[in-house]
C-alpha cells in the first residue's frame, strides 16, 4: 500500500467520528502524493507523516460560566496545538455550536499549511468553544470569555501559542480574552492578535483576510490579462472576511450582488450597500435580512445559498462545506468562471473536484484567506518591537504576500505538472515548506 494510503487509514482509525478533520487529510494527501512517492523511503523512516497527521498537543477543557440570570453553564473548550516546526502556533479561537473536536483539528490541520505559505514564522494551531455568543449579552459574553481564558491562559504565550479570532470571535471577543489573559498572567504581551487598535492591534486586520482574498483574486485574474473590474461576484457570509471581501472587490470595480447567513442571502442586483451591511453586522450584530429595511429593493431568500444567482467570480466565505455539488453544478451552469475560498475549507471535495473538472480557476482558502493570519504575524512584529506600523504599510505587504502565495502555488504546480489546479499548488507548496523544517529539527 502507497505510503499516503497507509497514513489516511490510519488517521480514520485513529481519530473515529472526526469527518471534517478526514477530510481535510485527505485533501493534503492526495495532493502531496507525488511529492511523497519521490521521497517515500526517507520519509517512511522517519515517520514525517505520522508524524504531521498529529497534533503536537491538544487540549479540552471544561468552561464554566453564568448568564445574566444567575444560571449555570458549561461548554466544552478546546485548542489543538497542532505544529510549531515554523513558529509559534498560531490560528484562530471559533466560538459555534457546531464546535467539536473534528472542526478544531480539521482547521488545526489546514493552519499548518496556510501559515507556512504566508512566509512568515508562525506554527498552526486552532482552538474554541461550542458557545453560541448568538443572543447573548456584551456581559454574557465577557463571563464566557474570562472562564474560557482561566484555563487557556495557561497554554498560551508570544512565543508560546497565540490565538486570535475566527467565527463568533471578533473585536469584542479578543478584548475580553486578552483584559483577562492580563488579570491572570500579570503581563501585558502579544499574546492574541486582532487586538483593538490603540492596545496591541495593528491597522488592516479587522480588513486582513478579505483583502488578502481579493488580492490573490486579482493577481491569479492577472496572468490571464482580467481583472476583477467590471464582474459580477457572488459572495456568502457576513462576517469579517465576507464584508472585507466585498468592500474592496467594489474598490476595485466588481459589482457584489449577495451576501448570506445562516438563514438564508440577500440579493441586490444593484450592488450590496456595503456601509449599511457593515453597519447591520458590525454596529447592530443584526442579521443579513434587515439590510431590507436599508434597500427595500433587494431580495431575501430564506434557507438557501447564493450559488444559483448568475455571476463571473464566487467566494464562499461563510464556513465549512456550504458550497456543495449542487451549488457548484448551479454555479457552472450559471456562467461562473472562478471560486475562491474565503472561508476554511468551504467546499466539498466532491464540489472542488467537479469545479476543477470544469474548467473554473479555483483558489483554495488555505492560500486565499490567508492574508489574515499574515496580517496576525505581522501585528505579533509590532508587539515584540512595542512599534506600530501604518495602515498603508501593512496593507503593501499584505499585498505583496499574497502575490507572493500566488507565485508559490504556480511554481509547484510547475514542479509537479498540475498547472492550474492551486489546490495541489497550495498543499504541495505549504508541505514543502513545514517538512523541510521538520526533518531539520529531527525526530520530535
Ligand atoms: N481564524 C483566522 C484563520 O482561519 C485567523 C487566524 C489568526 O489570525 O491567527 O486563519
């Protein structure tokens, strides 16, 4: 049996009832395949992928809290420290429901290799709740985050692990985790990115990842003489990195016609106002159906996705496989000629395969979304030299990594003759990178 298989049989068995975390190992594996069949005997011996399908440590940890009523809670935390051959561990903290020890290790896993292509020295790691901070008060959610940080404070550090934010942890979230990161430690350190700008936080990350998707985008349209000026883009989420996306694909000349949650899109065939839906999302913590009150025009469709509006360029930038193969049957159909994943693995592989088999450019999320976590280092820079950098600064060399991803990808895809499928390009370029340092520092 091929190395590869061995490896994927043994992540079923050993981590039963994870799906998301399978597939996310599988992916990598049937990417990196022909880099392993190259080097298969030394890599065998040294247990390199053994050794990279498991985490370096990963904890769960009992989160006791009370609401405003007085009443008792208790959630489950958890924070997987996946690989620190490149750096510090580093990723995002989800607060969801749908939290469980399969989406922690999944998004762990895919950290690892988003992180290595940013080129900057950061590990991968991946952490959470299943805490629904939906409905909850500014209150509720601070006792929540203070009894999460009691226990992870003592997990995490600058040099250590640094978290950030992810679904359902934002700017308000962060400011809680690090006030009692502080209370606990007595140090007042870059522990967490995404802090408020004015005490840590650097200037671009609340706008980091969406730009970044936007900017690998349009230096991916470049090499075919396009541009994202003058498409149509369909867009789902509303978060951070769905906003940003569509701030500056409208900056930048595309007309955006939807944005989505969990109940359901809106479509605008004029164009998402993006100042009203930041102000919904960001100012109100509403839902993507008020933005009616704001367009009355505009439409919403309750329990579906935005994948059957016609549109030139897609970014499903909402989570974990919403983009399905009826959605991209309906996308293809539709005229659509590229995806780019915003979101951490928001297409399914049976959907990635049928988008690659059509023909579309498809730019996967562990390259695409990572100006965010590139943007995280360079705040975790700023920290350490107790400087703050400009706007513009950080923003050019957010800029510059992206195209920089880009080059990455392509050139593996050269190297191993999958020219345009970035999916490969990225796996094989981000293992490429975190093995060469593994096998330097030895069997640890
Ligand atoms: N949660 C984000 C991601 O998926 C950001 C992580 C970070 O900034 O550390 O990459």
């Amino acid at each position: 049996m091929a190395y590869v298989d061995e490896i994927m049989e043994s992540v079923l068995k050993r981590n039963p009832g994870e799906p998301e975390f399978h597939q996310a190992v599988r992916e990598i594996l049937d990417s990196i395949a022909p880099v392993i069949a190259k080097h298969e005997r030394d890599y065998r011996e040294e247990k390199l992928l053994e050794r990279i399908v498991e985490p370096e440590r990963s904890i769960s940890f009992r989160v006791c809290w009370t609401d405003d009523n007085g009443k008792v809670h208790v959630n489950r935390g958890y924070r997987t420290q996946f690989n620190s051959a490149l750096g510090p561990y580093k990723g995002g903290i989800r607060f969801h429901p749908s939290v469980n020890r399969s989406i922690i290790n999944f998004l762990g896993f895919e950290q690892i290799f988003k992180n290595a292509l940013t080129g900057q020295a950061i590990g991968g790691g991946k952490g959470g709740a299943d805490f629904n901070p939906r409905g909850k008060s500014d209150t509720e959610v601070m006792s929540f985050c203070q009894a999460f940080m009691s226990e992870l404070f003592n997990y995490i550090g600058p040099n250590e692990d640094v978290p950030a934010g992810d679904i359902g942890v934002g700017g308000r979230e962060i400011g809680y985790l690090y006030g009692a990161y502080k209370k606990f430690t007595h140090r007042w350190e870059g522990v967490l990115t995404g802090k408020g700008v004015g005490w840590g936080g650097s200037l671009a990350r609340t706008e980091a990842t969406g730009y970044g998707v936007v900017y690998i985008t349009e230096e991916m349209l470049s090499h075919k003489g396009q541009s994202v000026a003058g498409k149509t883009a369909v867009v789902s989420g509303s978060g951070n990195v769905a906003l940003y996306t569509i701030q500056k694909l409208q900056t930048l000349g595309a007309k955006v016609v939807t944005a989505s949650d969990s109940d359901g899109f809106i479509y605008d065939e004029e164009g998402i106002d993006f100042a009203a839906l930041r102000e919904i999302k960001e100012g109100k913590r509403g839902r993507v159906k008020d933005y009616l009150a704001y367009r009355p025009h505009a439409e919403y469709f309750e329990d579906e996705k935005p994948w059957g509006v016609p549109c030139d360029l897609a970014f499903p930038c909402a989570t974990q496989n919403e983009l399905s193969l009826e959605g991209a049957q309906k996308l293809v159909a539709n005229g659509c000629k590229s995806v780019t994943e915003g979101a951490n693995m928001p297409t399914t592989r049976e959907a990635t395969d049928y988008l690659l088999g059509a023909g579309l450019d498809f730019l996967p999320g562990k390259a695409a979304n990572a100006g965010g976590v590139a943007v995280s280092a360079i705040e975790m820079s700023q920290n350490a030299s107790r400087q703050y950098r400009s706007f513009e600064s950080v923003d050019n060399q957010l800029h510059d990594i992206m195209k920089g991803i880009f080059a990455q990808i392509q050139s593996a895809c050269e190297d191993y003759n999958t020219v345009g499928n970035y999916v490969s390009g990225a796996n094989i370029a981000g293992f490429r990178l975190v093995a060469k340092a593994m096998r330097a520092q030895g069997y640890v």
